[in-house]
C-alpha cells in the first residue's frame, strides 16, 4: 500500500486496532466538542489562527489565506513532531483526520509518509465519522437487549448499575456518560455534561461493543439527562424492553440520597438556588419552607418532603405512561443500603432476569 493512504471511516472501523495513534488535528476546540474515541489532538492550528486564517479566506481571498495558513500548519506540525512524535519507531502506524475536506489532515499525512511512517488519512474526516454515528444510533440500539432498571428517585437503580458492571454484566449508564443525575438537583458540581455531539459519541461507543447475545442493564431514564437527549432509537427500544422494579423504603431512600447528593447537603446556599425552579409547579410559600429546612441543616426533612411531593407524583405518572411493560415488571426489594444489601439484591435479579432471558 502506498501511504499516506487514504480510506473511508467505514473502511478503518473494523480494523481500528491495527492503528497505535489516532490523530485529531482539528483545533482544539473542534476536538472538546467531540471526537473519534480514543483520538489524541495534535491541531495543525489552534482554535485562534483557525478562525484568523478562515476571516482571511472571506476578507483577503483564498491565495492570501493559504499562504499564512501554510507557514502556521508547517510549523504546528513541526513542534508536533519534536514534542510526541520522535519516540515513535519506524513500524508506527498512525491514523489522521480533520474537519472534512483534508487539508490539515493532508498536510499532516504528507509529512508523516514522507518521514516513513505508514499512515493512514480519514477519507470525508469527522463529518464522515459522524455521519456513521448518527447512522448506527438509528439501528444499532434494535439489535440488543434491554432490562430496564425502574423505581423512584433514591431507590438504588444507579448503585444497582455500579454493581452490576462490578460483577461483569453489560450496563448503559446514562447519567454517568451524561455527567447528570437527571433531575433539576442533577448536575455534578466538578462534572460538566459532554456536548450532545459527544455524548452520541460515548452512546454508540458503548452499544457497538456489547455482545448481542447478552442482556443490557440500563435506568428508566426520560428523553433528556440534563440538558442532553437521549437519541430517539435508544428511547423507543428501551420503552418497550423488560422493566424490573426496584423497591427501597421510604427511610433508606432518603439516607441513600444525601450520601449521594453530599454537595448539597454541605452547600444549601447552591440547594436552594436549584430548589427556586420548583417555584412553578409548588408555589413560594412551599419552596420556602424547604429553603428555611435546607438552611437549617435538616436535610433528611427536605428530602422527605421533595420525594413526597415532587418527585414520587412525577414518577408515578411518567413510568407508566412510557415504559409499555413496567405493569408486569419484576420486582427486586433492597432491605438496606448496605453493600450487603446490594449483593443480595444483584444475586436475584441477575437470577431472575437470566431465566426470563433465556426462556
């Protein structure tokens, strides 16, 4: 083969192993946004000279622009090759891609073969790659297998998935790939969610590589985690997959909520900024009432009351109505939150959800 060779995304995908470095030389910013898994970014140029060589193309012409984009690329690449890339042996295999048209991936590509390296140029770049994702999240999400963890907020059904993977088993966590607990007290307060770009990204990254044959554990999750949506084909197969409803007392779901919501219970001053979007739907005088609990530190009170009143009427009503098969759900009951607890409750579903599977 002749290098740098130039193939189609679809082409590399089977093979991507074979590549010890995926390249990303978009900018910066291109690449925060989202990217190939795994890529590592190596930008012909920065997000500023990006948008100066391209405020040059439309005020100076293409020739002008050109010019200076060269002597930017030609000397971006070569602080690449003496800062990463001289370690490299000769049988390194890299493969590059940009935007789409190949121009900043082409010069990178070029130099690389001509050094002796055999690598590999992404045909129709990023914009081919997502146009795969977006294909696959459309059918991949049909081929698999879902139990659909279900049960009100505080019942285990994130902890129950953290074990789950623990053990082996496949699990879609939503909220985690989302960076979002999904509820207007969701966001992580270190943790900012992905762009949605990224986050289809980690979807199909995740459904590409289950086993088929193999159930999928996933969370009774709504059409948006946070700020993100979940793709319209992963919704529609899991509204109609095997519900398992997870049942956890009243008192235990209040502890299991402040362990996990640990910020907010030492920041009520940042409780209460999120608690004034619930104005609306219960009125002033109630959310001040749980500003003055949350003020006066009795959390295990706010959180009772919230559960009662918001968020078990909410659930109640949306579980039904969207997931087609939660009214013949298995049910799982956790005694405790203890880890013990959650063994326990783990040995019995993994029993009871492999004789329904395999029936």
């Amino acid at each position: 083969m002749k290098y740098p060779a130039v193939l189609s995304f679809r082409d590399v995908l089977p093979n991507l192993a074979q590549f010890d470095t995926i390249i990303d030389v978009r900018s910066p910013g291109e690449f925060a946004e989202d990217h190939i898994p795994g890529a590592v970014n190596y930008p012909v140029l920065d997000d500023e000279q990006r948008v100066k060589i391209g405020t040059m193309y439309k005020q100076c012409g293409s020739f002008e622009a050109k010019k200076l984009g060269a002597a930017l690329v030609a000397r971006n690449i070569a602080n690449h090759i003496e800062t990463q890339l001289l370690k490299h042996p000769h049988h390194w295999k890299p493969l590059v891609y940009c935007w789409r048209g190949g121009n900043r991936s082409g010069s990178m590509a070029h130099i690389l073969a001509k050094i002796g390296w055999p690598v590999v140029q992404v045909d129709g770049g990023y914009k081919a790659y997502r146009h795969h994702v977006n294909e696959m999240m459309s059918t991949l999400p049909q081929t698999l297998h879902f139990i659909v963890l279900c049960g009100p907020t505080g019942s285990g059904k994130s902890h129950m998935l953290r074990k789950l993977n623990e053990k082996g088993a496949q699990v879609l966590d939503l909220e985690k790939i989302a960076a979002h607990r999904g509820s207007v007290l969701g966001s992580l307060p270190t943790c900012p969610q992905p762009s949605q770009k990224k986050f289809e990204t980690m979807l199909w990254d995740h459904l590409r590589n289950f086993d088929p044959a193999l159930p999928v554990f996933i969370e009774s999750e709504s059409k948006k985690v946070g700020n993100l949506r979940v793709p319209e084909a992963l919704m529609t197969q899991m509204r109609t997959s095997l519900c398992v409803n997870i049942d956890l007392s009243m008192p235990n779901r209040v502890q299991l909520l402040m362990n996990e919501y640990d910020h907010f219970v030492h920041d009520p001053v940042g409780l209460n900024k999120r608690l004034n979007y619930l104005t609306q739907l219960h009125g002033k005088d109630k959310v001040e009432q749980w500003h003055q609990w949350a003020t006066e530190g009795r959390m295990d009170t706010l959180v009772e009351d919230l559960l009662f009143r918001h968020y078990d009427p909410a659930y109640s009503k949306s579980i039904r109505q969207n997931f087609d098969c939660f009214a013949h759900a298995l049910n799982i009951t956790i005694k405790d939150i203890s880890d013990q607890a959650f063994e326990e409750a783990i040995t019995t579903l993994l029993a009871k959800t492999s004789s329904v599977h395999h029936a």
